[in-house]
C-alpha cells in the first residue's frame, strides 16, 4: 500500500495536474509517459509524490489503485472496496430494481458483505503491466502496402501479442492504438468477474441536476457510488459465488480526512474512454455531415419506441430506464 496521505478523483484520461482556477496547468498523459512531466513546477505547487510514486514499472504505483468497470473507479481498502461516480454504477441497480423494489429511486445501502448483492453484468480490470510493442506490430507494414493490406497486417501482429500474453497466466490483454497508430501499448490485466453492490445513493442525490448538471462547473450532483470486488478462494478470477472472498488489492488510495482546501494541488487519474484531441479535418466533417445526424435521429426513433412500449407501466419503465444507446446503435 501507498501509505502517503493523498486525495485522489477519478474521472479523466491518464493524469491532468492543476494548482487552481487562477493559475492552472493541464493536459493528458498515459501513466506510463508521467515521467516526462515537469515535475519541479508541480511540487513547487504542492505536489509530494515523485513519477514513481504514480506509475513504478515494477507495478507498486498509484496506478495500480485506479480502475476501469466501464469507466473509472480506485480501490480505497485492502477488502476490494471500489469508489466510482453514481452513473457508472446506476446499471447495476437498475438492473436489481423492480417496481415494488425500486434501488434507482431509494437507493441501496448494504450494512455487511453478505447483504451486498451483485452488479449484474459489472467486471473490474486491473492493469497489471504496459509494455510499448509498437515495434512489433509494424514490423511487417511497408510503405508499398494499400490501407487493406496494412489494416490486415498490424491486425494479425496484435493478435498474435495479445495470443502470447495471454498463454501467461489468468490475465486478459488488449492492444491499444496511441496517436493515431503512431504507437502500441500492449495492456495486461486482471479481469475481476465478481463485482457487488455496496452503496448507491438515491437518484435525487447521485443524479441531482440532471445531465445539464454534469456538464457545468461547479457540479451539486452526488455522483459516487461504491462496489466491492471478489474474486475465487484461491485467488483467481471468478463468477459470483457464496465463497468468494474480497479482492485484496496490493495499492489502494488512502482516504484525506481533511480534504480538499481552496489553491490545494489536485491530480486525477482514470479511464474516460477516448479522446478526440488529434482527430483531423476529415474525421470532424465526418461527424457533422455524417455521423451525428445519423445517430441523433436513430436515438429519437429508439427514445420513440422506449416510451411506447413502457407506457405507464412502471415495471417496464424500469427495465428500459438504463438502455446503453451507444451499444444499442452498434
């Protein structure tokens, strides 16, 4: 465990630093990259913790805390305890909730483990190692290559990364493609299976305001949850079960009692998905002849046929209450 008082949100991609809203310094970096910030100007701002105490290659960094359940969550206990915002955990009690037992009206609040009850669908992945293997993946592509060929080519070394990786152990990995395919970094994780409901507070409180309200500064909203993450007795990943025992992580993030105080230094780490920052013109025009209107009238059909079907039936207003239109339009 990291045994430095920090206190540690969870919401954007790699690491954004700032002092305060009057002088503030930001931008995105992937862990593994934090040692090419300058750190000298940070710690003169009140940071305490070097690049190492971030991402250790050895695998003891702060890193090692955050996960990905979709977005993001950090474990804060050494029993698998999972801080995460009220959205990202809103499925898994919609998915336990029943017109008479509504979880996404009241809430849930479990006193023990054993009332603890699972996040339907939920999985948490540790990111254990990041290895660049950009090399290897192009490797074979040659400039005399058309786009299919070069597609198919880069394709087949990641699979066969990946293929590899995996033959090492109960981990699940995944290539990703950094700036634009400039760059590959191979991810090895831990899939943890077994995930459980902790405390989701009612929705007038994690949903306050509404999705305005998510996007304006300062946020009233209550957004955070907590889960609990379990894996086998022996260890390993596994489906729940009644013998399952909490996931014990080797860092989690300390809890600051005494929070955050007006010009204090602040750092976030997490996964947001994606980042459009080095799209080009093309992929932009895309978007707005293209794209956005396509699905902008395919969601209104789906909100058109959602609200037929429900009606003023409240079971089945429940049951359609988190459908995932971004899986939904493919």
């Amino acid at each position: 465990m990291i045994s430095k008082q920090v206190t540690v949100a969870v919401t954007l991609l790699a690491v954004i630093l700032m002092a305060d809203m009057a002088a503030c310094e930001e931008g995105m970096w992937p862990h593994y990259d934090v040692h090419k910030i300058s750190f000298e100007d940070f710690q003169s701002s009140g940071l305490e913790l070097t690049p190492q105490d971030i991402y250790d290659p050895a695998g003891s960094g702060l890193y090692r805390a955050v996960v990905r359940l979709g977005a993001t969550g950090s474990f804060v206990s050494n029993q698998g305890l999972i801080v995460t915002n009220h959205h990202v955990a809103y499925g898994a009690v919609q998915k336990q909730s029943t017109a008479v037992r509504n979880l996404v009206r009241d809430g849930f609040y479990a006193a023990t483990k054993e009332e603890e009850i699972p996040a339907i669908g939920y999985s948490a992945w540790v990111t254990l190692a990041t290895e660049d293997v950009t090399d290897r993946v192009l490797a074979s592509v040659t400039g005399q290559m058309d786009d299919l060929q070069r597609y198919q080519a880069i394709d087949q070394a990641i699979k066969e990364v990946v293929g590899e990786a995996e033959a090492k152990g109960d981990v699940k990995c995944k290539v990703a493609k950094m700036f634009g395919g400039q760059q590959f970094i191979l991810y090895t994780q831990f899939k943890i299976r077994d995930v459980r409901i902790v405390y989701v507070p009612p929705i007038a409180i994690g949903e306050y305001g509404g999705d305005i309200d998510n996007w304006m500064w300062p946020r009233h909203t209550g957004d955070f949850s907590f889960l609990r993450a379990y894996v086998g007795p022996d260890g390993s990943s596994a489906e729940y079960a009644t013998e399952n025992v909490p996931y014990q992580p080797e860092v989690f993030l300390p809890i600051a009692k005494s929070g955050v105080k007006e010009g204090d230094f602040a750092m976030i780490i997490g996964f947001p998905g994606k980042t459009s920052r080095y799209a080009c013109s093309f992929y932009i025009e895309d978007l707005i002849n293209f794209s956005h209107p396509s699905r902008i009238a395919l969601y209104r059909d789906m909100l058109d046929i959602i609200n037929e079907v429900s009606g003023d039936d409240p079971e089945i207003a429940i049951q359609l209450d988190n459908v995932p239109f971004h899986q939904l339009a493919g």
